[in-house]
C-alpha cells in the first residue's frame, strides 16, 4: 500500500538496572547507530528506559537483522556484570494516516 512503510520493533532487558552513570558506553553506542542509520537513509532510533527492576532498551528499525549491534550491546552488558535478554524483532506498519508518525 502506498503510503505505508514497515518497521521492525524490539527490545532489550538488562538485569540488574543500570545507573545512568555506568550507561554512557551503551548510550554512545546507540548515537552512534542512529546517526550511521541517518548518513545512510535508514531508520534507526532507541529509547534507553531506567526502571527499577530493570533497564530497557527499545529500538525502531528498518531491518529486522540487528546482529551487529546485538553484539556490540552484549559485549558491553558483559562489561557492565549485567545479563540480557532480547525480544524477537516485531514487524510494525506505519500508516501515513492522521495520528500516525513514523519514528526519526
């Protein structure tokens, strides 16, 4: 259909939750994607959650392959003595209807 585009939804679960202070790597790492997903044209955006049980990474993709930087995460979760987990990608689509925005 035109006007429509789909994305790929997913998130990740880091146990113990991070204090914002050892979570500069990761947030580093997430700029990076996204400005990388902006040079290239693609759609590319996180959200870093802090909650009380657990921090949450959610991410908005045009692509459900993210094996780069599901690696990149893990590698510095592992740093930070944590553990995650990773939901399956989720295929969304986006309408150009009223109410409807498509992530930056």
């Amino acid at each position: 259909m035109h006007g429509r585009r789909r994305v790929w939804v997913h998130s990740y679960r880091i146990v113990p939750p991070q204090p914002t202070r050892r979570l500069d790597a990761i947030r580093a790492l997430l700029t990076h994607e996204h400005t990388a997903a902006q040079k290239d044209a693609r759609t590319w955006a996180s959200r870093l959650v802090l909650e009380r049980r657990a921090t949450r990474i959610l991410i908005v993709s045009d692509s459900a392959d993210q094996r780069a930087v599901d690696h990149r995460l893990a590698d510095e979760v592992r740093r930070l003595q944590a553990t995650f987990t990773l939901t399956v990608p989720v295929e969304i689509s986006l309408g150009a209807g009223r109410g409807t925005t498509a992530p930056s």
